[in-house]
C-alpha cells in the first residue's frame, strides 16, 4: 500500500476510546483489576488512562465516565459491557452522560437468560444490574472481515448501520476492532505486572 493511501486511510477514521479490562481471579471476589481505556486516532494512540475497578462491584461506570474527562472523542468501544466479572457499564447512561455513541462488541453471542439467572443467584441488587443489561439494547451482529466469524455489537447513541461501519472500519488484524483489540493486549500487560 503507498503511503498516501496509508495517510488517506488514517484521515478518514475516527477517534474512537477502546475499552476493556485486565486479568483477575474469580476465587477472589473482592478483588480488584484494572481498566483501561485507550484513544485511537485512526491507528494511532494518542493516549491512555487506567483505573481500578471492584471485581463484581458497581464502580465501573463511574470510573470509565472518569476516564474519558478530557479526551477529544467520535466514539466509546466497549469490550461487552460487563467488566471485572459483573462491574456493568450502563452504555445508554453513558451515551447521555458523554454526548456520543456508544458500541460494545462481543466475540459470542451472549445468553441473557444465563445472565439473568447468575445475577438473580449472586447479588442483591440484581434487578439494578439486569437494568444496565437491557440498557444496551437490541443484540445486532456483523460480520467486519471475510473469513471470520461474526461479531455481536450493541449500539446507543448512534443506529446499527453507523455502529457497523465503525466496527468495520476499525477491524484491521481481526474481527475485533482496533481500539478494543490495543486497550485487552494493554490490559493484559497491566495486569501481569502489577
């Protein structure tokens, strides 16, 4: 590919955060691990924030809508919507709270009824955290790369054809698009080391 083409490619994708969390031990359900979001600027990073996270606990949301202060934005990718075991982001609050669109994208297709139970069986407050659940809206899938398997995303703040094109345009390597794909590998190497 020439490098001018290279150049138009980068101009003509969006600044997107890419969202996921690191490693940690379900035996240790008071625990924490990290989570990490990451600025792409088409391929490029233009930067990174960490927070720490409650395994199973409520913070996520708070500490996401924390690292995003300040970052120049089109996008929030989101690694699914559950983080640190069940530490949900609510994504049509966070689409509110940020003023943009919202895209988590799942590698499976998730089992909401599976969900629901897990949540009935372990938590108190399961009924607010199945609100956040059906907050993400309407499962919708696609298929970014030729020979993959396809992606489930859900979508707020934007419609399913402008989420599709998003995922599209940033999955590069593999199904998983860039942004998500850089702040997991980031996640990961947090968590090894810290």
């Amino acid at each position: 590919m020439s490098p001018s083409r290279c150049r138009n490619i980068k101009r003509s994708l969006p600044r997107i955060v890419g969202v996921d969390d690191g490693a940690f031990s379900a035996s240790r359900s008071a625990g924490k691990t990290v989570l990490v979001a990451v600025l792409l600027d088409g391929l490029h990073i233009l930067g990174m924030r960490v927070g720490s996270i409650q395994v199973d606990g409520t913070n996520a949301h708070r500490v996401l809508v924390s690292l995003l202060r300040n970052f120049s934005y089109d996008t929030v990718m989101l690694s699914g919507i559950s983080f640190g075991g069940f530490n949900l982001i609510d994504m049509k609050r966070l689409a509110l709270v940020t003023g943009r669109p919202v895209i988590a994208v799942i590698g499976e297709k998730p089992n909401n009824k599976a969900v629901r139970e897990a949540l009935r069986k372990h938590f108190d407050d399961w009924r607010r955290r199945w609100s956040m659940v059906m907050n993400a809206g309407h499962l919708y899938s696609c298929k970014p790369l030729a020979g993959e398997p396809r992606l489930y995303f859900e979508v707020r703040g934007g419609s399913p054809s402008f989420a599709r094109g998003t995922i599209a345009s940033v999955a590069l390597i593999s199904r998983l698009p860039e942004p998500v794909r850089v702040a997991g590998i980031i996640a990961r190497g947090l968590r090894l080391f810290g």
